[in-house]
C-alpha cells in the first residue's frame, strides 16, 4: 500500500483524529455550533484547528458532547452536563485503572466499610 494511504487510513479508525468541521459536528449531534463552543467554554471538549484557525473535533469528543447534549435535553444547565461529564469519565478511567491493578495482583483493595 502507499505511505500516503496507509496514513489516511490510520486517521480514519483513529478516534482521536480532528476529522470533522464544527459545522458538520453540529449537524450529526443535531446540535448548533454555539453549544459545541458552549461545551469548549466550559472545558469539556477542546477542539484542535486547522491552519485556518477552525475548530475541528474527533469521534471521541463528539461521543462526550452527545453524552452532555443528552443531560442538557433532560433539563441540565450546560455547565452542571460538562461538570457530570468530566466526573463520569474520571470514574471509569479510576475504575478501570483499578481492575487493572487486580488483575495483576496489585496492591487495589477493596474500600472499608465505615458503618
């Protein structure tokens, strides 16, 4: 295969990779660019850009506003979805940073009790 290929390739199933425009963001998570810069206000997302200076967001940034989209369809101010956005996904990075130690038999135990 071309180099060049094989790199565009890697970009398409990288999920971290800016692909796609704000306005095209916008359009799939049937939002409007203002809450996509809402959610960079409030530090949740941060796009990378282009030469030009345009935001551009990847797959995985586009999963996190759908998930704070969805608490603010529910009723949640922006800024409290970006805050339970950012806690959940700490929780499952602790959680599984945790399960990893067990599975070695690290040193992760099992928290005590305080009743």
């Amino acid at each position: 295969m071309h180099p060049a290929r094989s790199r565009l390739t890697d970009n398409l199933d990288d999920d971290d990779y800016p692909a796609y425009t704000m306005g095209r963001a916008a359009e799939m998570l049937a939002t409007t660019p203002a809450f996509l810069r809402a959610l960079g206000e409030h530090r949740l997302i941060t796009p990378l850009r282009s030469e030009g200076g345009h935001r551009r967001y990847s797959r995985y940034q586009l999963r996190i506003a759908a998930r704070a989209r969805e608490l603010v369809d529910q009723g949640t101010p922006v800024e409290a979805a970006c805050r339970i956005v950012i806690l959940e996904d700490q929780l499952e990075e602790a959680l599984r940073i945790n399960e990893e130690l067990r599975a070695r038999g690290g040193g992760a135990s099992r928290p005590r009790s305080t009743a």
